[in-house]
C-alpha cells in the first residue's frame, strides 16, 4: 500500500503541472480582472445606499462568473472543489445584493460578512490544497484568506457605525488582494511550465 502512495502523488503533480501548463494564462486573467475590479470598488466607497448596494452585486457577481470559467477550464487543478465553492459564494452574494437592494447598506453589511468568512474558510482550505504542488507561493492564497476574515471582523467589530464607509473599501481591498493571490499563482505556474 504504502509503495503505490508516492506513484499517485506523482501522477497528481504532474496532471496539476500539465492543467497549470495549459490554463496559467486564465488564472491570471482572473487576477487581473480582480485587480481591476478591487480598484474600482476601492473609489466607490462614498456611494451609499442602492447604488453602492446594486454596483457590489455587479461585482461580485462578475468575479463569481470569471472564477467559474478558470475553475471549471481548469477542472483539473488541486482544489477545484474549492474553487468552485469560492466562485459560487461570489456569485450568490451579488444575487442577493442584485434581487433586494432596497434593504440598503445593512443588508449589505450581513451578505458582506456572510461572503468574507466563507471565501476566508475556502480560501485558506485552498491555500492548504496548493501547498504542495506550488511550494513558496501557496502563501498567497492564505493570506488572501485571512485577509478575508479580518475583513469580516472589521465589519462586524464597528457595525452599524462603520457601515456607510468602510464597505466600499473592504470590498476593494478583498479583491485587490485576490487578484494578487491569483497572479502570483499563475506566474508561479508559468514559470513551472517552462521548467
């Protein structure tokens, strides 16, 4: 039992290689498309109300379809389980911000915390599935979700008061540090495809 262990760890390192080798560029499309879209929250924050509410659904429900198509591109990557889930967690926030937004900045605030501690939780779990196969740059993915449950704790820790502003900006920085996560993965990725 123990003899075959390492003939499937080495099967599985080279099926991540080839996926990684194939789909870097997509990851880091995705990161980029983070990148940008965390900026653009980021000079948002001082919208409030509906249109802060309706613009983050946008969002949010544009990074859960991007995350969607590199997850399931690269189905064959560590993690896609958890990678779905993340693009998923996405996707149902912006829904929900998009069909009620007149429940206004506190629905908001709920749905935000809900989505950074789920996307912290997956993202660390992640994080933990990538360490092996991209060793030095798994950390980025962590930190990302760490960040994530910060963020929720920030939210949580100054509510209602923080509320009108701080949402914008925690958004921002959540993607920003997404996007970075994901280009680090996919340059890692293609700088191990050209080994």
């Amino acid at each position: 039992m123990f003899a075959v262990q390492p003939s499937i760890n080495t099967e599985i390192a080279a099926a991540f290689r080839r996926a990684m080798r194939q789909h870097w560029g997509l990851f880091l499309a995705e990161g980029l498309v983070l990148l940008l879209l965390g900026l653009a929250a980021m000079a948002l924050p001082a919208f409030a109300g509906i249109a802060l509410t309706v613009i983050l659904g946008y969002i949010f429900a544009l990074a859960g379809i991007v995350g969607l198509i590199s997850t399931f591109t690269a189905r064959q990557a560590p993690g896609f389980g958890w990678s779905l889930l993340s693009a998923l967690a996405a996707l149902l926030a912006g829904g929900l911000l998009l069909w009620n937004p007149l429940q206004g900045l506190v629905t908001l605030t709920i749905v935000l915390t809900a989505f950074f501690i789920a996307d912290g939780i997956l993202m660390i779990i992640l994080a933990i599935s990538h360490r092996r196969q991209l060793s030095g740059k798994w950390e980025w993915i962590l930190i990302n979700g760490l960040i994530d449950l910060l963020l929720a704790f920030i939210v949580l820790s100054g509510f209602p008061g923080t509320v009108a502003w701080v949402l914008g900006l925690l958004v921002g920085i959540d993607m920003l540090f997404g996007g970075v996560s994901l280009v680090a993965l996919a340059l890692a990725a293609r700088n191990q495809a050209n080994l």
